[in-house]
C-alpha cells in the first residue's frame, strides 16, 4: 500500500487512462463494425481529444468569467452578509464574532478564484493522462490477440477474464450513460434558473456522478454557492431542489433498472471502498473505487478457499443464492 501510495504520481494518470479506455470499448467495437480497425480507432481518439479540448477550453473560459465576474458576487456577498448580520443582531448574535477576517467577502473571492485558476492549471497540464489513453486505445485491437497468447488456449481462464472485462464495460457503459443524462439535466435546469456557468456545472455533474454516494453532494456545493452570491438564499435553494430531484430521478428510478441486479456490492462496502481507494489514489481512487472492488470481489468468487469474503463484499442475493445451493 505505501508503494501505491508513493507512486500516484504515475499510477493515477495510468488509471485513469484506463478508466476512460475502458469506457471508449463500446464505440470502438461499434465503429468497427462499420469502418475499418484503423479508422476506428483513429475516430474514438480524435472524439475523445475533442471532447478533452472542449472541457479544458470550458473551464478555462468559466474560470475567466468568473474572475471577471468577482467584483459583481463579492458585492452581492457583502450585501448578504451585511444583511444577515442586521437579522441577527436582533437577537443578540453578531456574524463578526466569528472574526473579521474570516467574513470578509474580498477575501473569501480572492481564496474562490485562486482555487478556480488552479484547477484550470491542474486539468490543462495532464499530458502524460492523454498519451497513457491515445495509447491504449490504440492498442485495443491487440489485445484479444495477447490474451489468447497468455491463456494458452484455457478456455476456463479466458471466459474468467472475459467475464470480468464484460462486468466491468456493462457497469461503466451504464453508469456513463446516466451521468450523461443527469449532467445534461441539471445544464438545463440551472440555465433556465439564470445561475451562470450551467454547462460547466452540468459538465461536472456528469464527471462527479460516477463517484458512488458523495459524488453528486460533491457536484452540487459550488453550484448553490455561485447561486447563493448571484441570486440570493432562494436561487441557492432551487438549485439545491435541482440537484435532489434529478439525483433522485436517475439514480433511484432509471439506474437501477438500467442495472438490472446492480452491482453486487453491499452500500457498505461501496462507502468503504470509496474511503479506501480515496485515501490510497486520491480523487482518481474515488472514480475507480467501484470497478477495483467489483474485479476484487469477482476474482474472490471463482477461489472456493475465498468465496466467503466475495459474499460480504456482495448483497443479499449473494446469500440467498448460497442457500439456494
């Protein structure tokens, strides 16, 4: 684990390249059935610099505005908190207890735009994350052809490992397609609301959600603060409602019936491996901590001497499908 740890330099790039090649199986495999391998995989990697471009040319166009934007939200800040303390200085509380400092609306703006700019720097300058992808997806193709080599012709081993990608791609393939819908939910909503940046918030909606249980809390935040500065405590707790419902919609109605049987895992060891792959990789561990767990737990299924810890890492059906046995 310290190795991991020490090397997230490499790893999470590696890992994350891997995550998105995965993800990127699916319209290649389409494509091929209608273009040669070669323009296949040369249309799924000018789609996928496409898209990485136009994110990184988003952000950095939202994190401009919004610095434009600062003097407009540290004024309606100061209004609010002016405001509020007028409230509650009727029953006797004053907001500058809390220190002056720590109130200040110019420097609450300051410490907003700098985490703005250095996230803009932090996506721009992932070079070794592009190549790692451009060359994976690259070697697709290849790869059926290795593992035929590597197996030696055991079908056995050869159906466990296909069995463990075809998981993999189902859950991925399932999951990007929600985040996609909540993602274009919530640009759609939040621009009828008037609160700025609606595609870059729906845009981070789409990324977050594939962070099982906090991801979409963590999506939510700078959208109802943004609202909070610009239109006031009821623009804040619209965008909230926003968030609620379309979280609700997809991920307690149209997910899990895209699902089927779900994932397999318990809520439990959802969090827990979230919390675990977190603190071992970062915010990459927190995208891939579902994937990892689900290869963990199928690789424990096919060991009799290890099936047991497969069944607590799984739900109820795991149980009752023992007993049924």
């Amino acid at each position: 684990m310290t190795g991991i740890y020490a090397a997230q330099s490499i790893l999470n790039p590696l890992l994350m390249a891997l995550f998105i090649t995965i993800i990127l199986m699916q319209p290649l495999r389409w494509l091929r059935r209608k273009v040669s391998s070669g323009w296949a995989i040369f249309l799924v990697i000018l789609g996928f610099l496409g898209f990485y471009i136009g994110f990184i040319g988003l952000l950095n166009k939202s994190v401009m505005l919004f610095i434009d934007n600062a003097s407009v939200y540290e004024e309606n800040l100061a209004g609010m908190v002016a405001r509020s303390n007028e409230i509650l200085e009727q029953y006797g509380v004053n907001l500058l207890v809390l220190g002056e400092s720590s109130m200040n609306p110019s420097k609450i703006m300051s410490y907003a735009s700098s985490l703005m700019g250095g996230l803009g720097d932090l996506m721009s300058n992932e070079f070794t994350f592009l190549l790692f992808t451009i060359f994976l997806i690259s070697e697709i193709p290849e790869s059926a052809i290795k593992l035929d080599y590597l197996v030696q012709g055991d079908q056995k081993v050869k159906d466990f490992l296909n069995g463990i990608g075809i998981k993999i791609r189902h859950y991925l393939s399932i999951k990007t397609v929600t985040s996609l819908a909540t993602g274009i939910l919530i640009a759609i909503a939040l621009a009828i609301l008037g609160v700025d940046f609606p595609i870059l918030w729906g845009f981070l909606a789409f990324m977050l959600n594939y962070i099982p249980n906090i991801g979409s809390i963590l999506a939510a935040l700078p959208a109802m603060a943004l609202a909070l500065v610009q239109l006031g405590f009821q623009g804040a707790l619209f965008t909230g409602i926003i968030y609620l419902v379309v979280n609700m919609l997809i991920g307690n109605v149209v997910e899990p019936k895209m699902m089927g049987k779900g994932l397999g895992l318990s809520t439990f060891i959802v969090f827990l491996s979230l919390i675990f792959w977190a603190f071992l990789l970062g915010t990459v561990g927190m995208f891939l901590s579902i994937p990892i767990t689900m290869v963990i737990k199928i690789i424990l299924e096919q060991n009799p001497a290890t099936k047991w810890i497969a069944i607590i890492l799984g739900t109820e059906d795991d149980v009752k499908a023992v007993k049924i046995k």
